[in-house]
C-alpha cells in the first residue's frame, strides 16, 4: 500500500472520529429543545457534555490539517467549492463554543436563554451540513481539467445531499439521546429512552434511503458489507435501547456511525473528489497527494503523537464517567 492510500485511509479514521464524538454532543445540543423540559434539565444535558465537546472537536481540525498537509489540491478544491456551506459550520462551531463558556456567566434567565437557544441552533445547523457536504463529494461536483470546482453554491442543493443531512441530523440525535440515557438518572433517563425508539425509528428509515442510494451509484462489495453492518448495528442500537442496555445501545450506535461514514470513503476511494463534468478530471489520492517526502515525515509524526491524544482523551472520559441528574444541579440563584 502506498503512503498517498495509507493517509486517504487515516484521514477516513479522522472523519469517523470526530462523527463518533461529536455526533452525541451535536445530538445533545439538539436534545435541550426536544428533551429537556426545564432550566435544569438543559443544564443537565449541557453538563453530561461539558468536559469532552471541546476535546471531541480536535478530531475536525485534525482531519482538516491532515487533508491540507496530505491532500493540498483536495483541501483546496473542497475548501473552496464548499465555502458558503463550511463558513456556515465555522460561524456554527465558533458560536457553539463560546455558547458553552457564556451562559453562566451572568445569573440572569434571558441571558441563559439566548445562549442555551444559541446551542441547539449550531449543534443542528452542523450536523445537518456535515451530510449535505458528504453528499456531495460522493455524487461527485462540477471540478474543471484544472482541478477547480467550477459550480455554484445551487449546485450543492440536491435531493442525495439534503437526504444525506437529515441522516447526519437524525443519527446524530439517535446518537445523542443514547448517551443522554447512558450518562443521566432518574425522569431524563426514562425519557430519553423513550425519545431514542423513535429517533431511531426515523433515523433507520432515513439512513435506508440514503445508503440505499449511494450503494446503487457508486457501490461495489466492500461498501455493500458496510451498509449491511450499519443497518444491523442501528436495528441492534434500537433493540438494546428498548431494552434498557444504553451502553449496548451507544456502541451499536457508534458502529453504525463508523460503518456508516467507512461506506462513503470506500464508494470514493480512489478518488476523493469526483468530477460530474468528466471522470478524467476527478480528484484521486494519486493527482492530489503530496510528495512522498512529505508524506513520510507526517507518518512518523502521527505516529508518535496519536497514541498519545488517545491516551489523554480516553482518560478524560474515564474521569466523568459517571451519571448525573437534576439532584446534582444546584439551584439557580
């Protein structure tokens, strides 16, 4: 295998990394309008997130920089052609962010408000955008013999990319209520038991369609093997969750996230961006890659430093492993 495939491969793991984790905290944040009926019970929500979203978004400016270092005229192509819609997710993820460290910092009910309206609203925008933006490198964009996406923002709203954002969107809630009934006790518990059967629901008829029709455009056996496992995972996530095994239910919901996302790159490799005009001027992991050189010394540095950021973030959770509920919410004052 060729250094240009081994990080085609790596930056698919990032993906599928930052997916994983920051899918239930996107689906958290969506969940403080669906789920939580009161000030406290958004706090609860907001706290079983508190120490991991951050770290859970290292994952994102990980693949981004593995794409730029590895990948230049693929970083270049999506960054530009996607501009409008990744702007949106920046803006998104900056507001996010300081949503998360603003709202306490003034007692009053209105400023709390804003901000906890402020973290519903870019934990969806995100996760309904990070589908429709995955839709479209897979159905392939408008990209010129110059490797230049030569399309407009109009040209990325279609019926396959829109379909891909309400998968993101309702996986990632079915991710998030899973790990709210994981990480909670009492009423919020048995509600979001309750919620995630008919997320699910939703989500497996969604993710269906989506994978259905991305299988019979650009499938072959490899991609066809993961969509059999991420519809038996969910099937599975959806049984566990019903039956009140929430961790069962997270991992199955987890595998359905990784499978689901290795299905994409498997129907991309070996291009990474295909071209809609001509076949010949897609984007591969040949004509976009960088020198082996450079691809040599990113190998011996993630090497060296993944393990490392793995290490650190597994024990973070291992520290707030525990669940909490309104009872450990101190009253507001």
């Amino acid at each position: 295998m060729e250094l240009h495939d081994v990080w085609f491969v790596l930056i698919a793991v990032l993906w599928t990394g930052y997916f994983f984790l920051e899918g239930f905290d996107f689906g958290v944040g969506v969940l403080t309008k669906l789920l939580a009926r009161d000030r406290k019970e958004r706090r609860v929500l907001i706290n079983t997130i508190g120490p991991v979203w951050d770290g859970n978004e290292v994952w994102l400016l990980s693949a981004a920089g593995a794409t730029f270092a590895a990948f230049p005229d693929w970083y270049a192509t999506l960054f530009s052609g996607f501009y409008l819609p990744l702007l949106v997710i920046l803006i998104s993820l900056i507001v996010r962010g300081v949503s998360f460290e603003y709202r306490h910092k003034r007692p009053e009910e209105q400023w709390q408000r804003n901000w906890e309206n402020a973290i519903f609203w870019t934990s969806l925008i995100p996760a309904f955008l990070w589908g429709v933006v995955f839709g479209n490198i897979v159905r392939g964009v408008k990209i010129d013999a110059q490797k230049e996406y030569v399309g407009n923002v109009l040209d990325l709203v279609n019926v396959y990319s829109i379909l891909g954002g309400l998968v993101t969107l309702a996986l990632f809630t079915f991710h998030g209520t899973v790990f709210v009934a994981l990480k909670t006790v009492g009423d919020i518990r048995t509600r979001a038991r309750a919620l995630a059967l008919r997320v699910g629901l939703l989500t497996a008829l969604l993710a269906l369609g989506f994978l259905g029709w991305t299988q019979a455009m650009r499938g072959d056996a490899a991609s066809l093997a993961a969509l059999v496992v991420a519809v038996v995972s969910l099937v599975a996530a959806i049984g566990a969750i019903r039956a009140g095994r929430e961790g069962w239910s997270f991992a199955f919901s987890g595998v359905t996230i990784v499978a689901a996302v290795a299905m994409l790159f498997l129907t991309l490799f070996p291009n990474v961006m295909p071209s809609s005009l001509d076949d010949a001027w897609s984007l591969t992991v040949v004509n976009a890659s960088s020198t082996p050189y450079t691809l040599k010394i990113m190998t011996w540095c993630a090497g060296i430093a993944t393990p490392v950021v793995l290490l650190y973030q597994g024990w973070t959770y291992w520290v707030f492993r525990k669940r909490i509920g309104t009872q450990h919410i101190a009253d507001a004052h």
